[in-house]
C-alpha cells in the first residue's frame, strides 16, 4: 500500500519559498537606497568633539545652500535642520519633463554641559557645517546661530 504524504508538506513549501522572495525583495531594496541615497531621510551623520575649552559639531549636508539650514541652540539641545527643493523644466506649454525633488534632514543632540549660547559659531563651507560651542557653567536661553 501507498503511504499518503502530509498534506501540510506542501503548504509549509510555499511559506518558505514567500518568506525567501521577501528576503530578497528587501534586499533589494536596501540595496537600491543605499547606493543611491534615501531622498526622504530624517537623520543626518554627525560627529561631536571636545576640544577642552568647547565641544565642536561637524555635520556633512552636501547639496545644501547656507540658507537651507537652520541652527538653534535651546539649554544643553543643539538642533540642526535642513530642506530644500529642486526643480527642473524643460519644454513648452504642456509639459514635456517637468521633475521636482524636496529633501529635509534634521538631527537634535544633547550637550554633555553647559555652552555660551552667546559666543556660538557656525560654519558651513564646501558641504560641511562646523558648530563651534564654548563651554561655560549655568544655563542660556534658546536662541537661533546665524551660519557665517
């Protein structure tokens, strides 16, 4: 006589085979944003030293113009913020291409202690900003850094 397989053999199969094409498909995915860049992102690569006397912000934001980023210092919180548009037309009347791209990034950090929110500078050349905030005792108000 015959041995009847288990019926559930089968179904068990196709679990595997969808939860490999998954795999792959974000694979892919990962892949494909990865070596293109995320347009959409929130976050922002960043690097916080101290240098004794201050604690120096240095953060890369390639493609941004200096009126695209925004810098407040509130307490011991330094918050960075950027966004900007892109638009490219071509033709006439009705449109032939007509593309647009928005991108924004934003990062917040906590300061170790306290900074002179007066004596704050920020530099932004050739893609990189470099926040630089002297150390003091006490606390200061929330006030906006002007990039030089």
């Amino acid at each position: 006589m015959a041995r009847r397989g288990n019926p559930f053999d089968e179904l068990e199969e196709m679990f595997d085979r969808m939860s490999r094409q998954f795999e792959s498909v974000g694979q892919q995915f990962e892949e494909s944003t990865g070596s293109l860049g995320w347009q959409g992102g929130t976050q922002m690569s960043l690097d916080v030293a101290d240098r004794g006397e201050e604690f120096v912000v240095t953060v890369d934001l390639p493609g941004f113009e200096k009126e695209d980023i925004d810098v407040r210092l509130h307490d011991d919180r330094l918050s960075i913020d950027a966004e900007r548009e892109e638009k490219i037309e071509e033709g006439n009347g009705e449109y032939l291409r007509r593309e647009r791209s928005q991108q924004s990034v934003s990062r917040s950090v906590s300061l170790p202690e306290p900074v002179d929110g007066e004596n704050v500078t920020a530099e932004y050349n050739n893609g990189v900003l470099s926040v630089t905030l002297p150390k003091i005792d006490g606390t200061e108000e929330s006030r906006e850094i002007d990039i030089g």
